[in-house]
C-alpha cells in the first residue's frame, strides 16, 4: 500500500485521490453510496428547528440541543468535513402472509426489516473510519446514525446524496428513499461534492397520501400526529389515531410507497437487512401472550424493539379492534381482566366496543364492576355507549 498522507502536508490532490479510493472500496465496505459535505454550521435548518420547535412538531425523540445539531464545531475538535453514507434496504416481501378472519396479522415497518439499522450502519462506518485511518496520519474521525446530534438528512442532503422530499425523506437518485443515513465528521479537508437537483417538482402525493396529515407542508412534519411516531409511544393513543394506525405495530411506510421516484426500487443486497416474513407481518393475537424473554429472542436485533415490548402489543390490539376480529374477543376479555398496564386494558376496551356484539359488551360491563383507573373506566364506558 501507498505510503500514508500527511495531514497537513497534503494537497487537494491528495484528497481527490483518497477520495476515488474510498469510492473504490465502498462497496466492498457495504457501502452503497458516499458524500462529502463541508462542516460549516446548518445555519438555516437550525432556524427551521426553532420554528419546529415553537409550532411544537418535534417528536421528543430527537437531541434536544439545536445547537448541537447545527454546529459541527461543537462535535467535533477540528471539523473540516463531513462524509455522509446511505445504505439501500428492502422495499417489498416475498411471498408475503396475508391475514385472514382468524388469523390477521400487523405490520412492521421497512425501517424496522431484517437487523436493526443502527447496528448495521456503525459497522460500516467503523470499516470506513479503519479504510481512512490506514491512509492518513493524523485523521481524526467521529461518527453517528440516526441517534447521534447532527440531522442525518441534512448532511446526506449538503453532500449530494440526494435531495430532501416533500415527505421528510432523502430521495436519493439511484435507490430512490429506500436508504439508511449516516455520517462521519473529520479533519480531513475532503473537496466537498455537489447538492442533488431537488425533483419533486409539484408532486404532493405524499402529502395527500398522509393518514392523519402530519405533513403539515412540503419538508414539514408534526410529528405529534405522525402514524410512524405514535406507533412508537408508550401510553394511550387516542381514539382518532386508533383508527388512523389500521393494523401498523411499528413504523409508517405510506409517504415513500406512494413517492413515484420509489416506483419498481427493492433492494436485496445487504444480507443484514432483508427480512423475515413472520416478524415484520406477525399474527396479532400471538403477540399478546408474548413475555419480555420471547420478545428480546424475536425482536431484539430489529429496530422496533427498542422501546420494549409494550407499545407493540398495545398496537397489535389496536390492530384486533380495527379488524373487528370476534375470534379475539376471548383474549381481550382475558386483558381486561388480568393484564396490570392501563394503556392495554384502555386499549382493549375500545377494541372490543369497536368489535362489538353480545359477548364483547359482557366483557366490558364485566370489567367496569370492577375497574378503578378512571382512564380504563372512561375507555370502558364509552365502548359499551358504542357497542349498544
């Protein structure tokens, strides 16, 4: 191998060599795509994070420090670049079970397909810092997926990996919006690449296609009323969003399956993320019964485990209800009655009065004798004024 680059001593060249050998090697990395963007402050987005934040849009889920998610500078001791990478996932299922009376399933969404992305994604970027590191004395490197402080997408979206859609997501030219993000800052004065065109043009089928119109405008999403989000809170959903979920356990997919620039784009190469049929479209009622060992054994390499078991289960009821499945009645009764949570037994109250019938309103009436959460007796009230 050549010998190493020195930092300091090195020219422009040099970084435009590295960078075709780091483009070379991306691939054989697990690396389907890789940009390079200057590490100057987001100032722009950080006044759209300001006004997300004063319209209150944010999710909770994401670093609340906005300066933090703006200013490399504060990440990072000598900030000169930032390489954003995309990995390209599955779209589609093969031979996919489907539900039927009985035996009705939920979905997981494609984010949550085959191991858990987080994982996947620090590994390649760890190979990718080893390929650096072998090639330039001095480098210093920090990167992050997804949970780390800079905004993924506006990297991806600086360093020419693809445009920001209309629906939240990078829409990248090759593999469409079907890519995971990550990003690594360095010292390394990398020449930066060239923003992608943005192609949505006057396109509105994502925001039309949103369940309950959480993209309250092109790039803006109030992600209080985004299915994906709600999926993933613990508590109780309200009954409205009860209904916008359908049979979603994890995750939406709606506004990219509907984005024309996904039309026919699957992606099959990255072993670690294909999936696996029975896990991302399970049988609902099965679920319930599911304690924290078996979900940790089924669940726990994929990204929709990371807030436990519970949300999940309160989603598969969710799901029962909106199916208005009478075989469940029996295993809603039995919730009712033995399960400790609140959130579930308030869940399957309003599941079983949206079910319906007589054995559905002798289970609630039954457990109205003898429930004292005013939020299960309120839930449980209004079911049987709706299962009458």
């Amino acid at each position: 191998m050549m010998s190493k680059i020195k930092l300091e001593a090195a020219t422009a060249a040099d970084w435009e060599r590295l960078k075709r050998d780091i483009a070379e090697a991306a691939p054989g990395l697990g690396i389907d795509k890789i940009g390079y963007a200057a590490a100057d402050p987001f100032l722009e987005l950080k006044e759209r994070l300001y006004r997300h934040r004063e319209r209150g849009f944010e999710s909770g889920f994401e670093e609340p420090d906005i300066e933090k998610r703006t200013h490399p500078e504060l990440l990072h001791e000598q900030p000169r670049s930032i390489l954003s990478i995309a990995i390209a996932y599955p779209s589609k299922l093969t031979n996919p079970p489907r539900s039927e009376p009985g035996a009705y399933r939920g979905l997981i969404s494609r984010s949550a397909w085959g191991e858990d992305y987080h994982h996947v994604l620090r590994r390649r970027l760890e190979l990718l810092e080893a390929f650096i590191a072998e090639r330039v004395d001095g480098a210093l490197m920090r990167s992050m997926v997804d949970t780390g402080e800079l905004v993924d997408r506006a990297v991806a979206e600086r360093a020419g990996i693809g445009w920001s859609g209309k629906n939240c997501a990078v829409i990248t030219p090759e593999w469409g919006s079907w890519v995971y993000l990550g990003e690594m800052i360095t010292n390394i004065p990398f020449p930066p690449d060239t923003p992608v065109t943005e192609m949505c043009g006057d396109c509105t089928l994502c925001i039309d296609a949103c369940p309950t119109g959480a993209l309250v405008g092109p790039g803006q999403l109030n992600a209080s009323r985004c299915v994906s989000f709600v999926t993933q809170t613990k508590g109780v959903v309200d009954d409205e969003m009860k209904v916008k979920i359908g049979n979603r356990l994890y995750g939406c997919d709606t506004c990219q399956i509907v984005c024309p620039h996904n039309k026919g784009k699957h992606w099959t190469h990255q072993p670690e993320l294909q999936p696996d049929n029975d896990l991302v479209k399970p049988l609902l009622l099965p679920l319930l019964d599911m304690g924290n060992r078996e979900f940790k054994e089924r669940y726990g390499r994929s990204a929709s485990s990371w807030r436990g078991k519970k949300p999940i289960q309160r989603n598969a009821v969710i799901a029962l209800g909106n199916f208005k499945d009478r075989s469940a009645v029996p295993r809603l009764k039995r919730l009712l009655q033995e399960d400790p949570r609140p959130e579930l037994r308030e869940t399957a109250a309003w599941a079983l009065g949206r079910i319906g019938g007589d054995e559905a309103q002798e289970a609630l009436e039954s457990a109205l004798e003898r429930e004292t959460e005013t939020v299960v007796r309120e839930a449980l009230e209004k079911a049987l004024r709706r299962s009458v």
